[in-house]
C-alpha cells in the first residue's frame, strides 16, 4: 500500500490529525494506497501558504511573461511525468488507459501551454471620459488565493483546467480532489516540483468535502472558488462561498439528449450516439445519457444500437482492446445498479445489459452497457443524472416534440443533433437550453473552446478566454490632472 501524504508550501505534509483513508482500486476493488485525511487546521496551512505565495513571494513580483514561462515549464513537467500521470489515473479512477495516453495527457500539456501564452496577453482599458482633467483605465487583476475543487470522474483534467488559467492570471491556488480519487492529483503535483513553481502557488489538500473541502471555501483568506461535481456538492460549496460573499465558477452534472432525425445517417449516428455516452463508462458530465429518436427511425436505430452496444469489451483499463472500463467506485457502482432496478420497476423497457458484472474475474466494478427504451419523459432515468453506462430512450414526432423534450430536465450542460438538414440543425442549437451543442458529434472540445453549464448544470465557464476571466477581478482607476477641486460647499 503507497501512503500519499497531502502538499503545501513547497513541502509533503502529514495530515494534523494523523489519519489516512483509502483509495481503491476499481479493476481490483481493493485498497491500493493511503491518502492523507485533512483537518481544519491542514486546510489553513494551505491557505496561508498560498496567501503568503500571492503577498509576499517571488510569484506576486513575477511578470506577466516570467509568469507565461512557469506555465510553459509546467506543461513541460507534466510532459516528463505523463506515463506516470496515466499510470495513476487509470489505478485510481479505472479511466482507460488508451482515453489518456496519449490523447488526455497532450491536452493537459497543451492546456498548460495554452493558458502560458495568455499571462501576457489580458489587458486592461483607458476609458473615453470625453474629459481631458481625468484619465481613467481599467486593470484586471487576480483574486488572491483560489480554492479548487474537483470531482472524481477525470482527476487530472478537471484540476488543469482550473490551475492554468488561475496561475496564468497571477493567483495562488489551494486544489481539493475528491476524495474518491486523490492520487493522481498528488501526482500532478509531483511533477509540478519539476516545474520549480515558487513554494507555496500550487498547494494539494486531500480529505473529504465537509471535513476539509468546506473549511477550505469558507477560509477568510480564500477570494475565489471552483467547483466541478455534482449539483448537491456544488448548492452546498456555493452556500458556503456565498457567506463569504467570493467569486465562483460551477462546473456540475448534466442529462443531456441526443436528438436523432429520421434523416440521419443511421450507422454513423448510432457510433456517434455510443461514443457520446458509454467509452467512459458514462462517467462523464456531458454524456449524452438520453437518447431522443424521431418516430420513423426509433425502432431500426435500436435494433442497431443494441446491436453495436452489445459488442463492447468490458475489463481491464490498462488493456488497448477494452471499451469500456470500470465504475470508479464502490459508491457510484451502487447507485447507478440502484437507478437501474428503479427503472426497471418504473416499467422502462430493458433493451439491452442492466447487469453488474466482472468479465476478468478481477473483483471490479463493471456494468454492461444498459439501454432502456420506452422511457417515461416524467420518469427518474429521465431526468436524474446517473452518470453510469445507462441511456433512456424516448420518442418524438416534430422539430417542437424534439425541443421540448431537449428542455424538460433542470440541467443544460450539452446537447447532440444528428440530422442530415443543417439548417434544421442550427435553428435547433438555438432553440436548446444547454452551454455546449453538437451537430453531427458529440464529445468534441478543445483548450479554446470555453465549457460550462445552463440551468442547474452551473455558471461560469472553463477554457478558452472565458475560463482565464474568471481568475480576474477590474479595478478601475480615476487620475485626476486638474489644477484645483471645485469646493463641494
Ligand atoms: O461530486 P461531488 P463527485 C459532476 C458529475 C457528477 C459529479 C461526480 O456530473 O454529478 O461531478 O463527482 C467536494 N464543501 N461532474 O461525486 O460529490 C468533494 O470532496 C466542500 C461535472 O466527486 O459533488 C469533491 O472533491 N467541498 C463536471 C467535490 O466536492 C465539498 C465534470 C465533488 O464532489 C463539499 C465532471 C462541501 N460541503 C463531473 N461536498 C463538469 N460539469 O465539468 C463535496 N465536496
């Protein structure tokens, strides 16, 4: 068992109360290694550190540019560490290998670069006045210390996409995994050792969300919060930032359809509908988890659907020929079977998987790729998120069928249009409530391209020019060059 003990200040802390829990396995299901279970008392050293990071240290005196080279020399650490990176993942979370290597990694490296290029580029303003006694100029400036929090669907990426931008604007940052997958996030932080960032910018505290996760929100000293996971994590997070009256960013759960019209092509759209939501397991926050068909396509694309959704490999992450991986956690494998019986009790249709298995005798946390069809748009699988390999298939009749059924849940996080009519596919992208829209695809992104929710699936954005904004704070500045100050009275 690997004992990870929790990092601030340039150094490898033990937890104050001295205590560990585990984090396991979940091809194996067993405990592989310890991690530190922070206090209180651990998230303020955290805090402080990264105050006196911000306030007294070199990074505060660093220029833009000197800035843009600590983030260039991180994607270049992560780049020397990345087989360690994904080996760690993958143990931790049971996210495939081949989904990291060498496709997440690059995008890692590639955010770091990304966001590295911008420490120099955001600027403020001279204001038009129309007054020449007054110069007036705008100057956008970081928050401080930020605290980051992420979930455990994809440790490393939700953890870059906050530090990057945060670092690129000039704050320090305090990054809370969860507690169901911590490794791989101490392990970013190994290698950002070898990035030589001053003592105190990128701090790790591990531990659960109201033992150390709330202490560190509700920090006096914390002026920033980032949250991705769930919608009952991120009400209790934004409750607590908002006593402190801080910024926050929402990254958090979704239920998003995929729109298929009679005319679409049917096998590419059934592989596109598959890759939207079962590769990782559909542990993903923008899994296309409801499946809308048109009336005359419903029975042939599930008759085809089924057909391909049967044919995946389950086993062992690290192995090229699986397709679908493990359920993270013991937790989340229960409650996605729970979802399951539920709706077969609702009287879903099972078309297809619905069972726990273990293809490799492993004692992991497997479940078949499940599809439901007839599914009651009122139903549970219909609005609640599962965020497990379970698609809820429903039927529309008309463009406005299709819309209305698009909107019926709380959440907004993405949505797919598969049709061959792309006129019909824009006017529809604007009609749908949801932060991202594909047509004729699912899942793309890219470090440009900014992310984030409607509704209950959040506020803020992450990527792109949006995602560094959202480390910075305007002030604005008034220069006065007249002579002399009228007398008020
Ligand atoms: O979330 P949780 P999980 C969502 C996904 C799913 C969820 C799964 O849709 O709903 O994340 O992740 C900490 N004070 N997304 O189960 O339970 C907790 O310790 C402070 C959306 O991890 O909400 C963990 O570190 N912290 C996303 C983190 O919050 C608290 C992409 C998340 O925990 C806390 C990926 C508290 N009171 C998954 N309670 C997107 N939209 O991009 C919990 N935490």
């Amino acid at each position: 068992m690997e004992t990870c003990n929790w990092y601030a200040d340039g150094k490898w802390l033990e937890p104050a109360g001295g205590e560990y829990f585990d984090s396991d396995n979940p091809y194996t299901g067993k405990a592989w290694a310890r991690i530190a279970r922070c206090d209180e008392k651990d998230a303020n050293i955290a805090v402080q550190a990264a105050y006196r990071a911000f306030h007294e240290g070199p990074w505060g005196r660093m220029t833009p540019a000197e800035r843009g080279l600590m983030l260039r020399r991180s994607g270049d650490a992560v780049a020397r560490h990345a087989d360690r990176l994904a080996e760690v993942e993958t143990r931790d979370n049971g996210k495939r290998r081949v989904d990291i290597r060498p496709g997440l990694t690059s995008w890692l490296i590639d955010s770091f670069y990304y966001y590295a290029g911008m420490a120099d580029k955001f600027e403020g303003a001279v204001i038009p006045t129309g007054r020449d006694n007054i110069l007036n100029f705008t100057r956008p400036e970081p928050f401080g210390v930020v605290a980051a929090i992420t979930a455990w669907n994809s440790p490393l990426l939700i953890a870059i996409w906050k530090l990057a931008p945060a670092l690129a604007a000039g704050n320090t940052v305090v990054l809370k995994p969860s507690e169901f997958a911590s490794a791989s996030t101490l392990e970013l932080m190994r290698a950002l050792e070898d990035a030589d960032l001053p003592s105190g910018v990128v701090n790790v505290l591990t531990g659960f969300g109201t033992e150390v996760g709330a202490p560190l929100v509700e920090h006096p000293l914390v002026r920033k919060v980032s949250f991705t996971g769930s919608v009952a994590g991120g009400t209790r997070v934004a409750a607590l930032a908002a006593a402190g009256v801080k910024s926050v960013t929402m990254e958090l759960g979704g239920k998003s359809p995929q729109l298929v019209f009679d005319d679409a092509r049917l096998d590419d759209t059934v592989h596109g509908v598959c890759g939207g939501i079962f590769p990782p397991a559909g542990q993903s926050c923008i899994a296309g988890s409801r499946l809308l068909l048109q009336a005359g396509i419903h029975d042939a694309f599930v008759a085809r659907l089924v057909e391909v959704a049967s044919r995946a490999r389950l086993g062992d992450p690290n192995a090229d020929d699986t397709d679908i991986g493990p359920i993270a956690n013991r937790a989340h494998f229960d409650r996605v079977l729970g979802f399951i019986e539920r709706a077969r009790a609702d009287g879903a249709t099972l078309a297809c998987g619905g069972n726990a298995v273990d293809p490799d005798d492993s004692g992991g946390w497997f479940i078949e790729p499940t599809i439901f069809t007839d599914v009651d748009p009122e139903s549970e699988l219909a609005r609640a998120e599962v965020f497990g390999p379970v698609l809820a298939v429903m039927r529309f009749d008309d463009e406005a069928d299709a819309v209305r059924l698009a909107n019926a849940t709380d959440y907004g996080l993405a949505a797919g249009i598969w049709t061959e009519d792309h006129r019909r596919a824009l006017e529809l992208a604007n009609r749908i409530e949801a932060g991202t829209v594909y047509l004729n695809n699912y899942f793309d992104a890219c470090t440009q391209s900014p992310v984030g929710g409607y509704k209950q699936s959040g506020y803020g954005r992450e990527l792109g020019w949006e995602g560094l904004r959202a480390y910075l704070q305007t002030k604005s500045v008034w220069l006065s060059t007249a002579r002399r100050i009228d007398a008020p009275f």
